[in-house]
C-alpha cells in the first residue's frame, strides 16, 4: 500500500470508506478539551490540544506521536533503534464507544511498519465528564524483538516543563534516595499536564520535547502482543492552579476513595517486644479510653508492628512460607482480631516485603531454600521469592488482615543493592559487573542508572499484581506502602497512602517545636522546593507521637493540632498507653474529632506561607465551597506577623458573596483577628515565638460537616 493510497476506515456505528485520501483530522472533544488528530500522507500526529478551560491551544513544535527503543536484547550493544510514529504507515482508523461504563468516544489507529515486522495500534480515549484524555499502545512483533523503552507520548511544546529530574537512583548518603519517577509534566502557559498512569514512568522534557513513558526491557515473543500503560493529558483553567487540577485527576482514578483511616501502632508502645497479651492490653486500654470514654469513633484498625514474625534462622523455617507467627502469638492470629473485633476495629499487620527490615537474618536461609536474595535484602523481582510473599500476604488478608503496612520495598537501594543477574528484570551483563556485590560503591555511577531502572520497573510491576490480589480479597483494604517507596501520584491506583520519603519514624528535635520544625521541613522541601507532585493527603508521616508526660497540657494540644491539619487522611497513633494522662486522652480524643469533623477539606490540602527551616512562619490550608481552615506556626524566638491572602493560592473558590466566620478549635481567637472573612481579604497575624494556632472558618449558611467517609464526594464537588 502507498503512502498516497493507505486509508480505509471503519466507524462501528456505521461503514466509510475512504480510499486515497492524503490528510484527514480526526477531533476527540468535551465540555473540557478537544485532541486533534492527524493522519497526513499516512502519518499519525497530534495536529493540536485546545484547552476549552484555559481557551489557549497548544500547538506541537514537533511531533513524533510515540517512541519505541527496541534491539535485539538489553545485552546485544549496537542492536538498539528507536521508531516513531513516522516510521510507520496507517493501515486503517475506526471510532468507537468506550468499553467502560464511561459515555464518551475514541479513536483506534492500525499502523505498520513493515521492515521491523512491527504493528502499533494507537487508542485514544474520552470520556464525557473527564478532564483528560487517555491513550495507550498494543504493539504486536511480526520476530522475537525486545521493546527496551516505550514513550506514549513523544512531542515537543514551546512551554514544556519538568517539575522533577530523575536523579539518585542509588543513594550515596542517608535519606538521600530520591529517584523522581512518576512524576507528571506540565505546560506552563496552556495548563495542561501529560503523564502515564505507571508508578515508575521516567516523564522527562529534553530541550522541550516531553516523553512520557517507561522502561521494560523484555523480549516480544513472535506475534505476542504487548498493552502499554495508559498516558494523560489533562487540563486546567490557569497554569498557576495546574497542580489542583493534576490533583483532582488523580483523585478520580485511584483505586479507592480518599479515607480516613484512624489507627493505633504498636510500635512506639512495645517495639519488638510486642506480644499477642502486651498487644490486646492496648487495644483495650485505647478503645476504653477515645472510644467508652470519650465518644470518639471506633478506631478503623489496630497494628501489630515488627515483632510479631518468627525470624530466628536456628529455628524458623521459612521453606514452605514466609513471613510466619512467632510464639507470642496464635498462629492466625485468632485471638488478636478477637480483641480488635471487639473493639468494633480491625487488624492490621506490618511486614517488610525485601527483608530488610525483621527478616534480615532469615535472607541467608532464604538464600539456601533457592529464592533470590540480594547481597542485603530479598529481590523485588525474584520469581520464587515474590511468588511466597503473594502466597503469604494474600493467605493474611484472607484470614481478617484488613491493613498492610508494607515497610521495606525498595529500601535497599538506600545502599546500593539491587538485582544485577537479571532475575526477573532486564539483564546487562555487558556492563562488565563481574566481581560486583549488589552493594558495590561502583554502582552508584550513572552508567549504571538504566539497569536500576529496569529493576524498579519490574519490582514495581511485581509489587502491583500483589497489591491488586490483595484488593481482590478485600476491595475494601487499606494499604500502606513506606520504606523505599518513591513519591508517585500513580501508586494511588494500587495502595492508599506512601511512605514520606527520606523522613525518619520519630520527628527529630529536642522539644514539639523541634518536632514540628524538622517534620514540616521535610514537607517544605518536597513540595515546595523540590515541586514533587503528590496528594499531601495521602501521604504516610509516622505521626501524631505522644510517649511520655514530660510536657505541658497545651504543648501537646498544639503539636497535635498541627500535626493534624497537614490534611494527611491516615492518621496513625505512635504512642504508650500507658504514659498518657487523662488530660492526655481528653486532647487527643478532640483532635481526632476535630480531624473527622473537617475530613472532607482534606482532598484540597496544601502547605502556605515560608520555610520552617529558615524560623519563617508556615502552616496548613485546607478548603471546599463553603467551609475551610488554617494553621499557623512561628517556629522561631521572635515575635511575628503572619499576612496572608485569602484567595485560590490557600484553596478558596472564588464565591465573592461567601462570607466566613471564624473560630478556631485551640480557644478564643478574641480580636487577634476579624470575625468575618470575605475571598479576597487579607488575613493578619501576629504570633508569639513558638506559637501555633489554627482558625476555622465556617460560612453563615453552613457548619462544618460531620459527614464520614460516606459524604466526601458531595461536599467536595
């Protein structure tokens, strides 16, 4: 077929032919965005993307539509060739209805390219009420052929912009791991955001060209087809607002619902130490004291942290299963989900999937049962070794474990360690790491940054079916996933809340203040300085931590309330039971109502204000159509004062007639500021060295929602 001759489509609600066509368009269009199509002289392009909410069009400086990498192996230097959309011929085009229960439309592109003996379908897809298109590729090989690298995405704009570079693949230091994937890109004058909905994507601008895509390193058999993970592009009415409405994207395809998950942990009360008793002395003592006592709600699961796996190598066998119940407890766990049931909770279990953490001295054994270990922990891409962790996790969550605090993923990568012989993941033998331990100094040059990635991916992938059988059991689990994890908004389609990353369990600082200093900072250079993007909903801070009596009533009350209007939905209790006094209990049993009561602001949280680092005063800001709050920490030894704008910056809506009346849930807030607030005014603060305070604010016609879990959707439309 002819470039001049190529084209004869099918539309599935009725037949057209065109035969000879040199250009057609084809539009996918809604309420939000329109994506224009081109076929030109048999060529498939992106023509333009015109963003209905911003009115600006963006308009490609190129465009190859897609990019493969593909060789003859990840171990055959010089095989390597990369093929774009020009390097392929439009066999045929059809329209059709979406599969999901979505209304909406797309569009399907056959293209050939016949020397590589390669075919590429290219699906486009819109749904009415999205903000954002999606498009994947089902690529079939006519040979045996190793896809290195697929990009969904591959064009260029004027105003392309990467918000974080791929970088620290390996650590060279403590709390330094910070490897960027899966992070989106951005337009920063047409408001739009591209991405691919896979945790460990590599979306990169390179002199304004954006790839979005991923590494995968495996061979295509002959005629196997291979489905890749779907791309995004979406859009938003102002650049300055993007990351609110990438936020609320990701809101719509994450696995479950935003919620609050109110938990105890038994680590900072027992360590290792934990036992079946100590453990169901606490759930009775924590249900009797914020539940019996004080009205709060039943807590949403109670946690036997590390302590409670068999893994003495001179006794454990691990040969048959992993992870299995030392004696301090019923090998089932029968009797602790006893005690949380009743307790009106559920139980939750930690586990460390690579070893590295409570498993650590069974990895040589490990080792000797012929499952594939690293030269610290376990391989996340070992198919014998993650094969019995599925077994495991799947055989606890059938047996009443409703949460996983999976703590350890990819955490050895902190010094180095990673797969090497190619044990499910791509091989690269031709580096010449003959002689190389996993944790080799020598690893953390860059050349070697690719098979690190070919490791993440597939470690990442592995860990995804887990997480999805685990969902299969019980759609209604909460997962939390910590150590080693990396900050991708698309981990959300697979677990509930990620790890804060390089942030250690226990806030450093010698007083709260200290605490919250070196906390919030960490939160300040993720999102701030470091413009990571993800949900600060839904992220995992190992706090709020009371331990002792050896503070004030008041500096507990503040230190918790600010702990709490981070807007993080998982709320996990590090304490001693048996430290905490009774005006302990009646503090923390009100700030966790006060956290049910505005909940639902969550999904809009945001940090404001300057650098807890540099003693600048900061805090939290969290809003919906109608209610709202913010808090305020001078974390310095001078007095302050604190302006700020009450505007869209601070996730206000702009409703010019809303008027807010403020109260705040530490005391009387007497004149320190007005009664009322309208969008636009400018709030005035002045804090004491040290002080903390949080306003609420409250429109005349409504209160502030007791809705559970139950209501978010509506309250937060």
């Amino acid at each position: 077929m002819t470039k001049q001759t190529f084209l004869s489509f099918i539309i599935l609600c009725g037949i057209t032919v065109a035969v000879g066509a040199q250009t057609a368009a084809y539009r996918l269009e809604n309420s939000f965005l329109v994506r224009t199509l081109e076929v030109n002289n048999g060529v498939l392009a992106t023509q333009s993307v015109y963003n209905k909410l911003s009115g600006k069009t963006l308009t490609p400086l190129s465009c190859e539509e897609f990019a493969l990498r593909i060789s003859d192996g990840t171990d055959k230097e010089g095989t390597d060739r990369i093929l774009t959309a020009k390097d392929f011929i439009v066999l045929s085009v059809s329209d059709y209805h979406l599969t999901s229960n979505k209304k909406g439309r797309g569009y399907r592109f056959m293209l050939n390219n016949k020397k590589e003996k390669l075919s590429v379908t290219v699906s486009y897809e819109l749904a009415d009420d999205d903000s954002f298109c999606h498009k994947y590729l089902q690529i079939r090989s006519g040979k045996e052929v190793t896809l290195e690298r697929v990009d969904v995405e591959s064009i260029s704009f004027a105003d392309a912009w990467q918000n974080y570079v791929t970088k620290e693949i390996t650590a060279q230091g403590s709390a330094r791991w910070k490897p960027g994937l899966g992070q989106p890109l951005y337009t920063t004058e047409t408001a739009t955001y591209w991405g691919i909905e896979f945790p460990a994507a590599t979306n990169l601008v390179t002199d304004k060209k954006m790839s979005c895509g991923y590494l995968r390193g495996f061979g295509l058999s002959k005629d196997e087809e291979y489905t890749t993970y779907k791309s995004v592009v979406g859009v938003a009415d102002d650049p300055a607002y993007l990351d609110d409405a990438f936020y609320a994207y990701i809101d719509k395809i994450r696995k479950r619902p935003l919620r609050l998950q109110i938990q105890y942990n038994s680590w900072f009360d027992f360590g290792k130490s934990v036992s079946g008793r100590t453990f169901a002395t606490s759930v009775r003592k924590v249900n009797n004291e914020l539940v019996l006592e004080r009205g709060c709600t039943p807590l949403n699961a109670y946690v036997i942290d590390d302590g409670w796996q068999h893994a003495d190598p001179a006794t454990a066998d691990w040969s048959g299963k992993v992870w299995t119940v030392n004696s301090k407890f019923s090998s089932d766990f029968s009797e602790s989900r006893q005690v949380v049931k009743e307790a009106n909770s559920n139980l939750g279990l930690w586990l460390s999937p690579a070893s590295i953490l409570g498993g650590l001295k069974m990895v040589p054994k490990m080792r000797e049962y012929g499952y594939e270990s690293l030269s610290y922990g376990m391989s996340m891409t070992g198919a014998v070794y993650m094969q019995k962790l599925e077994d495991r996790v799947v055989e606890l969550a059938s047996g009443g474990v409703s949460y996983f605090k999976f703590d350890g993923l990819f955490g050895h990568l902190n010094i180095r360690d990673f797969e090497l012989q190619g044990r499910g993941t791509a091989a690269m033998p031709q580096l010449g790491l003959e002689g190389f331990s996993s944790n080799d100094e020598r690893l953390n040059d860059s050349r070697y940054d690719e098979l690190k990635l070919y490791y993440l991916t597939a470690g990442t992938e592995r860990l995804m079916k887990i997480f999805n059988r685990l969902g299969e059991v019980n759609p209604d689990i909460f997962i939390a996933i910590t150590n080693g994890a990396y900050l991708s908004p698309w981990w959300l389609q697979y677990v509930d809340v990620v790890w804060l990353i390089n942030a250690g369990d226990a806030a450093k600082g010698n007083n709260r203040n200290g605490e919250l200093v070196y906390r919030d900072n960490v939160y300040h250079q993720i999102w701030k300085e470091e413009n990571t993007k993800f949900p600060m909903n839904s992220v995992f801070n190992h706090e709020p931590k009371k331990t002792g009596p050896d503070e004030t009533p008041e500096a507990f009350r503040d230190y918790l309330y600010m702990n709490l209007s981070r807007g993080t939905g998982f709320i996990e209790l590090y304490i001693k039971t048996e430290k905490l006094s009774y005006s302990d209990w009646d503090i923390l049993a009100d700030g966790l109502k006060w956290a049910q009561k505005v909940f639902p602001l969550f999904h809009n949280v945001r940090m404001h204000g300057g650098s807890p680092r540099d003693n600048e005063v900061y805090g939290y800001s969290a809003w919906n159509k109608t209610q709202g709050y913010l808090s305020f920490h001078n974390p310095s030894e001078k007095e302050q004062t604190y302006n700020v704008m009450l505007d869209r910056s601070l996730g206000l809506l702009p409703e010019t007639d809303m008027v807010y009346h403020v109260s705040s849930p530490l005391g009387s807030v007497g004149s320190r500021v007005k009664a009322s607030y309208r969008y636009g005014d400018m709030l005035s603060l002045t804090l004491k060295p040290g002080e903390i305070t949080v306003l609420d604010f409250t429109n005349l016609a409504s209160s502030f929602s007791s809705l559970g879990n139950e209501g978010i959707s509506s309250i937060c439309d």
